[in-house]
C-alpha cells in the first residue's frame, strides 16, 4: 500500500493460474480494498513477465476441483463482483492474459500493457463458455472483432488491443509497474466520492443510447 494504492500481484506456480482457493484470497483482499477509506485504487498484476494469468487452474481441475466450484464472495479471482465496486482498478498486464486472465483485465477500468503481452479467450475451443467475456467484450470491440476472438480463436497482442481500446496504454515491460503506479496516482489524487459517482453513472447508464 502506498499513498492510498493497493497492489496485487498474483503470484502462482502454472502460469499465475487460479484455483477456487486463491480465488477466495483474491476475493477477501478486494473486499478489504472496497472497504477501506484510505486506499482509492488498486494496481493487479501478475508475477514475472511470461503470464499475467492463465484464468482458471486446469491443473486442479485435473485434481477434481469443480469449474463451477465456490470462488468466493468476488466471483472468479475476487472480479467477478468488481463491476459493482466503488473503487476503480488498473490492471498491469505483464503477459499472455488467457482465458479467465483476460476477463479479470476486462473487468477492470484502466489497463496498462507490456509491449509483448498478448490477449485471448480459448474457451470456446475447449467446450467453455467465456461468459464474462461474451458479456463484456462485444461492448468495446466492434462485432465482427469480437466474435472473432470470442469463438474463433483469434489473440490480440498488446497494439491492437490498445487501438481497439482494450488497453489505455502500452509501456515496455521495464516500464510497466512504474507506469501503472503512476496512472493509479493520477486517479488516487482525485476526490474519492467524485470518482465512486462516476463509476455509479457508468455503470448504471453503459448499456443505453444517447
């Protein structure tokens, strides 16, 4: 914690994978950050530089944890919930966002991307629906795009997703936790009921017409 930012960093063997485990210890520290005066944003991202998370742990699926196991009070990876939130979160994708790991960026308002990091849902091609993802990612991407990357596969790296607006900026990965504490002060220095009305209005207006 420094100066009112929390950050977070998925740290975990497997390609910063989640399992129904850490997902509740991610829930509980977001729950912690949503009621918490004093801390305004957070940054999350995952450890070293290949995965900023693969989504959910195929390896403890094989071990015979449910997918629709119990992942806490924040849905999967603690963002399932995070639509609802007051405080915002910037995501520092420091890799392959896969899956589960592309929707918990998806989740969040601000992203900040490594010049080699890449975004891709395989879902589809494993018999899974990506619903979170199929909700939210036809509202940046235009159709044909995102119909595209939802059910054919398509990866997006870290360029094109910031010129389909998926990504606010991308930094080389050196750069990346310094520019992402820099954009959550820049937020964190705004007044705290401003930005929870903003979100509220966003939120709650997104899917009407002008």
């Amino acid at each position: 914690v420094n100066g009112g930012v929390l950050e977070v960093v998925l740290d975990r063997p497997k390609a910063n994978a989640i399992d129904a485990a850490t997902s509740r210890e991610l829930g509980q520290v977001f729950a912690g950050f949503r009621d918490d005066p004093s801390l305004r944003v957070a940054v999350f991202t995952g450890a070293g530089d290949r995965f900023f998370s693969a989504g959910w742990d195929l390896g403890a699926a094989a071990d015979g944890e449910e997918f629709e196991a119990d992942y806490g009070e924040g849905g999967f990876g603690g963002f399932g919930e995070l639509p609802r939130r007051n405080k915002p979160v910037v995501c520092a994708v420091n890799g392959l966002a896969v899956g589960g790991g592309f929707e918990i960026a998806l989740a969040a308002e601000f992203v900040v991307a490594a010049e080699h990091a890449e975004f891709f849902l395989p879902e589809a091609g494993l018999g899974i629906i990506p619903d979170t993802g199929a909700v939210r990612l036809p509202r940046i991407l235009p159709p044909a795009v995102a119909t595209e990357v939802l059910i054919g596969g398509r990866r997006l790296d870290a360029r094109e997703a910031e010129r389909w607006g998926l990504v606010n900026r991308v930094v080389p990965v050196a750069d990346l936790r310094a520019a992402a504490l820099e954009l959550a002060g820049r937020i964190s220095a705004s007044a705290p009921l401003a930005v929870e009305a903003v979100l509220a209005i966003d939120r709650a207006t997104r899917h009407l017409s002008l």
